[in-house]
C-alpha cells in the first residue's frame, strides 16, 4: 500500500471537483466543452 494513500485519494478528488467546475462555468458562458484524454489521441502502434 503506498504510504500517500490518502494524499493521492484527496488530490484526485479535489482535481474532478475542480474540473467539473471549470466545465460548469464555461457552459454557463456559452462554451462547448469537449474532454479529451491525451492518451485516447496518440498513435497506436
């Protein structure tokens, strides 16, 4: 188990909540919001 545990559980949590507000306020500005992982757009080899 690693030793960071739960520091990594809250970053990850608090970067979801972070980015669904920063999509939130986009949309509400008018904005179309696509999300797009860099690992689905590279080459598959």
């Amino acid at each position: 188990m690693h030793q960071n545990k739960l520091f990594w559980l809250a970053k990850f949590d608090a970067n979801v909540k972070r980015d669904k507000n920063a999509e939130k306020a986009l949309i509400e500005t008018g904005w179309k919001v696509i999300v797009e992982w860099g690992c689905e757009t590279q080459k598959r080899y």
